[in-house]
C-alpha cells in the first residue's frame, strides 16, 4: 500500500483509496485532558462567544490552529504555523510510530458512529469518486488554504458518507468491528456529552481488506465542502506528486452507521425583524408563533410536512413562521434551470425568493452569518438587532439524489453529524 508522500498511488482507480498516516496527537501528560483541548469543526466554532470558551479551556485548545487570532489573516496564520511548530518541539503534540489508518467511535444523544480516518488520495474531478453537495464561498476557500500551506497540515478530518454493502463481518466494517475489541488509543468525553474513542489499524492484512473494499466505494461530502474544495486547490498547486496529492477525512458508512441531517441557520446582521416582516408583506403567509424555541421548531416542521417552503423569523423575543409562498414570486425568482428537488428547496427559495428579492440582503459575511445552533442563532439575534431565519433540514436522499445529479445545493444548505471532534488526530504533510 502506498504512503502520502511517496507518489501519486493509482490515480485511475475509480474508487476510495484511504492511505494510513502518522497521526499527529496530543501528549496526555502535557494537557490537562483531552476532552478541554478539542473543539468543534471551525465552522462550527460559534463566535466570539464559543471561541472564547475554547481559547479559555487549555492554552493548547486545537482552536488556536484552526482558528487562530490576530490583526490580519496572514498574522493569523503564520501564528498557528508557529504555535504548532512550538507544541511539537514541546511534545505537547507528537506522532504515532507508524503509518496507520484510525477507528473512530463516537457516542452520545442516542447515536453511535463509527468510521474510518485516513488520508484520502484526491481523485481526479471527473472521476466523481467524490460527490460535493453544496457551493463554496471563495474566500473561505482562500482563507483555510492559505493556513494549511502555512501549518503544513490537515488540521480536522472532512466527513465523509458512503454505502456499505456488507453486514459488518467483511472487509472495512468486519476489520472496525474486530478493532473496537481492543484497547483504544484514546478515551475522552467532550463537554456536548459524546463519547469518543480513537483505535490504530496498522496490521497489512487489516490494511489491505479496507483497500479492497473502499475500491469499490464512492463518497459523498458529508461536511467540509470547503475544506475539500482546499485540497483540491493545494493539490493542483504543487509541481510534483508528494503528500499534497492525500487529504485527511473521516469516511463513515451510512448503512450500518446513519448520519444526521440538520439544518443551517441563517443570521441577517443589518436586517431587524420589523423590516423583514414589513418586506414580506403578503408574498409568504405570516403568523406570530406563542411558546419557546422547541415549540417554534415544531411548528417549523409541521409546516414543512404540509408541504412547500417555511421559515421561522427571530430576534425581536418573538417567532414567526413564514409559509406558503406566493406561487408567482417563486416563478418570478427561483432558478428553472435546475431539476425540481433544486428549486423546492427551503435554502433555494430561501436564498432566490427572499434575500436576493424580497430583502435585497447581499451573500457575503457583513450581512449574513451560518450558524449550526437554532438557540445561538437567535440569541445573537437578539443580542445585536438582527433577524434569525431558522431552518428544517433536508433529507439525506435529496441531497445524494442531488449529489449524483452532479447539483450542487445552495451553500450551507446541511450539517451532517455528528461531527467528528477537531483536535483528536491531525495530519502533518511533513511525516512521512
């Protein structure tokens, strides 16, 4: 089997090929514990106030490398290049002996996942080996880019969905089932209540049965479109095959393992709820909700479950629900060049219809926040004057029935989970 870094491996295959690597983790002595030096994807990072928190848990929190704080963004990066170069010379963080691939087990909330964390070799496009689901905001691209040249390394593990076909006694499930037996590299449970639990597969035998069976496998993107659009970009910058051709993911397969679907919430920072309602005027039916938070979302659901598009509005203490759209609006303002799952998509009407017509709110980061947590969405909301526009998530089958149209959804349109925890094992392009 081929390592990252020794050449390109067979770019022609037409499936998933996972190389082990030398994870990169943290030293349990050198930390207060493992559980106050990880967080959430950096999307995820609710800011300033989960930062904050993070930043305050360890002085070695993963969040100083994946989102580090300074003047300017090349301040930024070149600091967390310099914070992981100190915390290895430190042994705060130091690698594995030996290239391995990672059994991954997460528990909490009625919920068990368990995949594998390797270094995928980065496909050709066309070969569709990958399935992206949603579109990229350029500038993040050029942001995590820049700071994964700086660092050297895949800091967080992209999460990946595909399709087993066995029942749990072959190949990649039969090597994971036979693996969390064992004694784990690491325990620890994090402050949202999971458990996690990390495993090393280093035997050739094991190592060559997942091979085999990920040959067969493609992939969908469950979460880290951005990250992955990265690799891509890194890859093609470089003159010569090397470890750049390889990119660090958590591959789950969905079959013995369902992922999550929820929504992503949608943060006006100029626009206070008054204007949106006073905008809206009789082009989505409105109706000012009773209750808390939970009992909005319910609403929200039922609403969808009638069928069309729905909405909830916040951040003016109270909830309202915007459904049924005006037909015509929608004709008017919603792409007809994509297939109908595309246009009768909350985030498709939501983006078409209402921020680019009715709001006239423009997509870039000073007027509009994505932000995972309805309860932090609407607290910020609150907090700052804006308008919360709350969402129900999209089914898993819409979006790979999509995905394998080659459709990209509207950006941000889902949050597949649970993720898996920053900070755990990181991937440095410089171990071989």
């Amino acid at each position: 089997m081929s390592t990252p870094g020794h050449g390109h491996g067979d770019r022609t295959g037409r499936g998933l090929h996972l190389t082990p690597f030398r994870g990169l983790r943290y030293v349990p002595e050198q930390v207060g514990s493992l559980s106050a030096v990880t967080s959430p994807p950096y999307d995820v990072v609710v800011r300033p106030d989960g930062l904050r928190h993070l930043e305050t848990a360890d002085p070695h929190n993963i969040v100083r490398l994946i989102l580090p704080q300074a003047a300017t963004a090349a301040d930024r990066h070149r600091q967390a290049a310099e914070t992981l170069r100190r915390w290895q010379d430190e042994q705060v963080l130091a690698p594995d002996p030996d290239p391995a691939l990672y059994v991954y087990e997460q528990r909490g909330e009625g919920i068990l996942q368990r995949g594998l964390i390797g270094a995928l070799r980065l496909s050709p496009r066309e070969e569709g080996v990958v399935l992206p689901h949603e579109d990229v905001m350029p500038h993040i691209i050029e942001d995590r880019a820049a700071l994964m040249r700086d660092t050297g390394a895949n800091l967080e593990p992209l999460l990946f969905s595909y399709r087993g076909n066995g029942d749990g006694t072959e190949g990649a499930a039969g090597v994971i089932e036979r693996v969390i037996r064992t004694e784990p590299l690491l325990s620890t449970t994090t402050d949202d209540g999971y458990a996690h639990r990390l495993w090393s597969v280093t035997d050739a035998a094991d190592l060559a049965l997942i091979t085999e069976d990920l040959s067969h496998q493609h992939a969908l993107i469950a979460d880290g479109h951005h990250r992955w659009a990265t690799y891509l970009r890194l890859r093609d910058e470089q003159p010569a095959p090397g470890p750049w051709d390889f990119g660090l993911v958590l591959l789950v397969d969905t079959a013995r393992y369902p992922l999550r679907v929820r929504a992503i919430h949608r943060l006006l920072h100029r626009l206070p709820v008054a204007d949106a309602l006073a905008a809206v005027g009789g082009s989505f039916r409105v109706r000012a909700l009773d209750g808390p938070l939970p009992e909005a979302l319910d609403a929200l659901a039922e609403a969808v479950r009638e069928g069309g598009n729905a909405f909830v509005l916040a951040g003016d203490g109270r909830f309202h629900l915007l459904d049924r759209p005006d037909a015509g609006l929608l004709a008017r303002t919603v792409p007809t060049d994509r297939p109908r799952a595309w246009r009768e998509l909350d985030a498709a009407v939501l983006h078409s219809a209402l921020l680019e017509h009715v709001w006239e709110v423009p997509d870039d980061p000073e007027h509009i926040g994505y932000i995972h947590e309805a309860a932090a969405a609407v607290a910020q909301a609150e907090r700052h004057g804006g308008t919360a526009v709350l969402m129900h998530p999209v089914h898993e089958d819409v979006v790979r029935e999509l995905a394998e149209q080659g459709v990209t959804m509207p950006r941000k349109s889902t949050s597949f989970g649970p993720k898996p925890a920053t900070g755990l094992v990181l991937r440095s392009l410089a171990l071989h």
